[in-house]
C-alpha cells in the first residue's frame, strides 16, 4: 500500500497523479454502471428516467466538486463548478443538432442510448487533446489567452444577433460523410443496434461493412469537435488548471447526454437561452480581455454566470407559456 502511495504521489499537469486516476476511475465507474447494468437492453429512455439520470450525473458532479475543495481547495473548486455550468451550458444547442442528426439518419430511440453513449468514450479522449493543446498553447505562448477572449467575446456578439436557423443538417452532402461512404462499405439499412456487421459477397466471403448507425456516431463525433470550439476556450476563461478544465468538461457532458432524451423534447421551450449563452461568452470574453485591469473572483463569476442563464431560461418558460395561452 505504501508502495502504492509512493508511485502516485508525484504530480501530473500540476496535480497527483492519485487524484487523477480517481477521477478516471470514477469515470469508468459512471460508464461501467450506465451500460453494463441500467442499459445492458436496447430500450427507450422516457422523460422521467432521464431526469433521473442527470440528477445522478449532476450529483455525481457536485459531490466531485467537494472532493476537490477538500484536496485541493476552495478557489479550484469554485472554478471547477464555474467550469461545469459554461461547459454544460454552452453545450446544450449540442443537443438541438444531436436530436436532428439522430433523426436524418433514422436512428429508433431505442438505440439513440448507445450512440450517445459511445460518443461520451470518444469525448473524453478528443477534449483530452484539444484541451492538453490549449494548456500547451497558453503556457507557451501567454497572449493565445486574449486572443480566446476576443474570439469569445465576438462569437457572443455574433450569436445574439443573429437568426437562429431550424432547419435540419444536410448530411446528404456532408464532406465527412461523402468521405467515410467512399472508403468504407457502408450498409442502406440499420442493423439494430450493431455499428459494424459482417455481410456475404458475391463470392460468398463475409465483409465488414458499417452501419448508418456508425455514421451518426461520427457525425455526433464531429459536432462536438465544432461546438468545442467555444466551450473549451470559455473554460479557459475560468481556469488555466489542466485538471479542473479536462473534469468540469467531462461531468458536463456525462451529464449532458443523459439529460438528452428529456431535453430533445422541450427545447422549443428555451426560446431566449441561445440569446443567455451569447451574453455568457460575451462576459466570458470580455473578463479575458479585461484582466490585466480588473480581475472577477471565481465566486462572482459564477454567480453572474448562473444570474444570466437561469435569467433566459425563465424568460424562455414564461414567453413560451403566454404564446400557448395566447394560440389557445
């Protein structure tokens, strides 16, 4: 055990290496349970089991934030909550387009559970490498930081003007779909719940080919890497810590993704929460910007933060419910 101790006491990215391995070890926990026993069937998950599913998530999360106040203090703990709530907040128009990517391809509900699932396994590996090259970038190079704070503050501007479009992806012309069914033999139909499967030729040679079950696992792949662009910089906002950016990301989308089915189905509700997110990287911007001057504590930029979005979210249910009274 002492041996043990020894082999994990050195530090890692500026944390030990013992804490590190928790969290990964949490991780597969989390993973291990959600698969292997909530959902070892292919069924369809209703409203009420995934609320029940953040609400683990999300304590899971919370519970983790404590952890990190006890071991590595308050103002990482402050900065890993500030770093959960813009990661998951930024990421939830992730869920409007995961929803129309699910549907293009025709993916039953029952089976919406596993590619979501898997995409977490392939998010945790693809934010590891963008977020070790920020880390890499802003120790390097100081002044990539200022350039992530008027990168955010203009994509803020820009979405709080601009009109949001609800048309469907047009994956029919997708340059990365066109590529993948180019150099893969991919199935016309789905074959339940599998991503690859073995067909018979001419010849009567059994081949791998992919499913469009696998298509929409890289497409939701790929969307990720796009809506990343925003949320990882704005965490960097927060916090320069390698260990506080990488967990908050995670807990945010394990959260996320389990909330999907609950949200998928009222996110015509949240009218005005795009217009919340843009002032979120605006201020997110605009604190990087402003910090050689006037430096926010963890504490206040949290709070206005979860001012702005529990603001659009309100404003979103009230206009959303006077529109139905007013049609009714």
């Amino acid at each position: 055990m002492l041996a043990l101790q020894t082999l994990l006491a050195p530090v890692w990215l500026g944390t030990p290496i013992w804490i590190w391995c928790t969290f990964f070890v949490l991780v597969l926990a989390l993973l291990a349970l959600d698969l292997g026993l909530l959902h070892r069937g292919e069924r369809e998950i209703g409203m009420r089991e995934s609320l029940l599913l953040y609400a683990g998530y999300s304590c899971t999360g919370l519970l983790f934030g404590v952890w990190i106040w006890y071991e590595l203090g308050a103002q990482l703990a402050l900065e890993f909550y500030t770093g959960l709530l813009i990661e998951q907040s930024l990421s939830m128009d992730n869920v409007f387009v995961m929803a129309m990517v699910l549907g293009a391809f025709q993916v039953p509900r029952q089976h919406q559970h596993r590619v979501l699932f898997w995409g977490i396994v392939g998010v945790i590996v693809l934010r590891a490498v963008m977020i070790g090259l920020g880390v890499a970038l802003v120790h390097r190079f100081g002044w990539v930081l200022y350039f992530f704070g008027a990168f955010l503050l203009v994509s803020g501007l820009r979405m709080l003007f601009q009109r949001r479009t609800e048309e469907a992806p047009r994956l029919a012309g997708n340059a990365a779909i066109g590529w993948l069914r180019r150099r893969l033999r991919v199935t016309d139909q789905l074959h339940g719940r599998r991503f690859l499967v073995r067909l018979p030729r001419a010849d009567g040679r059994r081949v791998l080919h992919a499913t469009p079950l696998f298509l929409a696992l890289v497409v939701i792949e790929l969307m990720d890497l796009v809506f990343a662009v925003d949320s990882v910089p704005a965490v960097f906002a927060v916090s320069q810590d390698p260990f506080v950016i990488y967990t908050s990301n995670i807990f945010a989308i394990l959260g996320l993704r389990s909330l999907y089915f609950a949200l998928a189905a009222l996110m015509h509700r949240f009218v005005y929460l795009r217009h919340a997110l843009a002032l979120v990287l605006a201020f997110i911007g605009g604190k990087i910007m402003l910090q050689p001057w006037l430096t926010l504590p963890a504490a206040l930029s949290l709070g206005i933060t979860l001012t702005l979005l529990a603001g659009g979210l309100l404003w979103s249910l009230v206009r959303t419910r006077t529109a139905g009274a007013e049609g009714r």
